[in-house]
C-alpha cells in the first residue's frame, strides 16, 4: 500500500506564497504521479526545494476538491488517480503538485514534491479500473484567494458526488412541492371563479377549452353566452352566405353551408343592423353600424 513521505515544498511554491500574501489569487491546477528513483543526495530536502518537475511522470490528474484544515492553517487538496487510460503499469514513487497565479498559465510551477515511503504498483487497465484517493496538505498565506483549476478533467470524488446529488434532491423535492402549492392554489382560485360564474349566471354554459379568452356577455335574448368580440367580430364581417334572401321588408338574410344565417337591417335612422345566428336560431351576436353626422362611424358588437 502507497504511503508517502513529508511533502516539501519547492522555491516555486515559496515564490508562489509571497505573491499569495502580496494579494495575487492562487489556483492549483494539477497533480502528477510518477516513477522517478532518487538517490539519498537528491531526496534531501534541500534538494527537492530546488526541483522544478518530476524525474519520470508517467500520469497527471486534476485536483478534485479542496477543503479548509481544521485548524486552518492549510489547505487540504483531493485527487483521484486513476488507470483508466493506462497502457503500462509503473511504480508509483514521486507526486507533485501544480498551481500557478490565476489565469495565467506561463506562471505554472511545481510547488510541492513527496516521495514514496512504501513505493505500489499502479497496473495497466485491463478492463477492471483501479483508484487511489490522494490527499495532499499545502500551506498557504490566504485561503479566500486559492482556487482550482479544472483544465485537467479532475476524476469526482464519492462524496463530493453524494453531496451534490443530496442538494440536487432537495432542490428537485423543493420544486415539486411549489409545483403542487401553485396548481393546488390555481385550481382553488378557478373553483371561486367558477362558482362566481355560476351563482351569477345560473343559465351559462359550463365553460369549455373552446371558451378560453372569452368573457360572458348577454345577447339580445337575454340570455349569458361566451363571446369574444373581436371572434364575434370577424364571424359577421366575414361570413359567407352559400344562399341570400331578399325579403320584402328591405332586409338582407344569408345562409352559410352550415346552417347559420346573417340578417342585415337598414333602420330608418341610417344605422344598420347584422344579426348572428347558429344553426337552431340562437343569437350568437349583434353589430350596429351607426353613421354619425360628423362624417364618423361607431359600431357596437354584443
């Protein structure tokens, strides 16, 4: 099993955390694992804070996700290696870790390095995936301004996966329960609409999908029915008679194909007035045209 010695960290991850208290904002965008052997003279620590990359890296991956130490002094970064796009199996021997002045990638270093203690071997995939999590501890001046950098397709932890999928729940079971309170207060306020509709027109048709955007008006009868105007309307100015009749007292009657009539009458004040009936001789509207001394014309529809 792979264990690892102190990491340390490079000059460039010292340069990296003077920008970092002078205000510049970090982000870590990578962590490397290779096979490099190194002697007892260049593992010293001295050595290593010189290093500016690893002597044989073999992999790289993204940092999955970062947390606060406890005592917050340090920054807690998680990577997911995996063999899923490995043809060779190697040593795992060396780590390294990557960031870089935010959103300037020229500014890339190796910031901290760790040897293996106890060296594993990393298999080459063979259509069973292996997985090791990392956990890799950095010190920096203020945490407010690291960041990561997912250039590097960072593999999703476990849990950070369950957290976000229980959020997800939470978000989703809260929309489906605003869902059902706005239909539950939709159809309560439609129930008081409709027994409005009703208690004050007794005689009125229930209301229909074909009656939407209509409002209730009262023909000539007396009687409630649904109307549009502007239906209403377009129905007088556009009929079309398949049969017209002249009776003798001036006025004007067309037959359209089914059955519905349009009576036209010249009143002896000048106006004029189109009847709308159906089929069984219900009005289904009025429209008078009345021509105004003034040279205007006002029309009435109901």
């Amino acid at each position: 099993m792979l264990t690892t010695k102190p990491a340390v960290t490079t000059d460039g991850g010292n340069n990296l955390q003077i920008l970092n208290l002078l205000g510049e904002q970090v982000e870590f965008t990578k962590l490397e694992v290779g096979s490099g052997r190194y002697s007892d003279e260049e593992a010293t620590e001295e050595a290593l804070r010189k290093r500016t990359s690893l002597k044989d890296r073999k992999q790289l991956f993204g940092i999955s996700s970062m947390s606060v130490s406890g005592d917050g002094d340090a920054l807690i970064l998680s990577s997911m290696i995996t063999n899923a796009d490995l043809d060779e199996e190697y040593t795992i021997r060396e780590l390294g870790l990557y960031a870089r002045i935010k959103d300037q990638p020229d500014t890339e270093r190796l910031i901290s390095i760790s040897l293996a203690e106890i060296e594993d071997d990393f298999p080459a995939y063979d259509g069973t995936e292996s997985r090791i999590l990392m956990k890799y501890q950095f010190t920096v001046s203020n945490s407010d301004t690291v960041y990561l950098s997912y250039e590097h397709d960072p593999v999703a932890l476990v849990e950070d996966v369950d957290a976000k999928d229980k959020v997800l729940s939470l978000q989703i079971t809260e929309l489906k329960n605003q869902r059902e309170e706005f239909k539950k207060e939709l159809n309560d306020e439609f129930d008081k609409l409709s027994e409005n509709i009703k208690n004050l027109f007794p005689d009125l048709p229930v209301p229909t999908s074909d009656d939407a955007g209509k409002t209730v008006k009262i023909n000539s009868e007396g009687k409630a029915v649904w109307s549009q105007t502007e239906d209403i309307r377009d129905q007088i100015e556009n009929f079309r008679a398949k049969h017209t009749d002249f009776p003798t007292d001036g006025s004007i009657t067309e037959t359209d194909a089914s059955g519905n009539t349009k009576r036209t009458v010249f009143n002896s004040d000048g106006s004029i007035t189109e009847t709308l009936k159906d089929a069984d001789e219900n009005v289904i509207a009025t429209k008078t045209t009345t021509f105004n001394a003034d040279g205007s014309i006002d029309e009435e529809v109901v």
